[in-house]
C-alpha cells in the first residue's frame, strides 16, 4: 500500500499561467522548470521531456510547469 502525504501539497502559491500538472513517477511532458504545488516556488527544478517526476523531500508530490521565470527589472 503506497501512503503519500497529502498535507505536503496544498494548493495556492502556484504561478498564475496556465501549467499543465503531473504527480511523482509520470513522465514529464515538456522540457522546463517545475516545481512542486503549495510550496512557493521552493523544490523548483529543470526536467527534461520524458524524465519521471521524482517524490520531493520524500514524499510524493503534484508537479507544476513549465514555469516561465520573469525577467528582474
């Protein structure tokens, strides 16, 4: 029985565009950085097209991306 840890990825501090979302083990669909749901941007990482989304900090966790980084001013 595989137990995940639901409390580690609550929804809000996502980007506002439109992300596409996959969970830990899923293959990740577009070349880009992606980070895990709810944690502010912390946990961002770049996948390659194909890689599998791995749990973060050990737990499994929703991915969200590509983000697209802003440029500073």
């Amino acid at each position: 029985m595989t137990q995940t840890n639901e409390s580690f990825i609550p929804a809000g501090d996502e980007p506002d565009l439109p992300l596409v979302r996959r969970r830990t083990g899923e293959k990740c669909p577009e070349s880009g950085k992606w980070q895990p749901v709810g944690l502010g941007g912390r946990g961002r990482q770049y996948f390659e097209k194909g890689e599998t989304f791995p749990r973060f900090e050990g737990a499994s966790v929703e991915w969200i991306g590509p983000i697209q980084e802003s440029a500073a001013p």
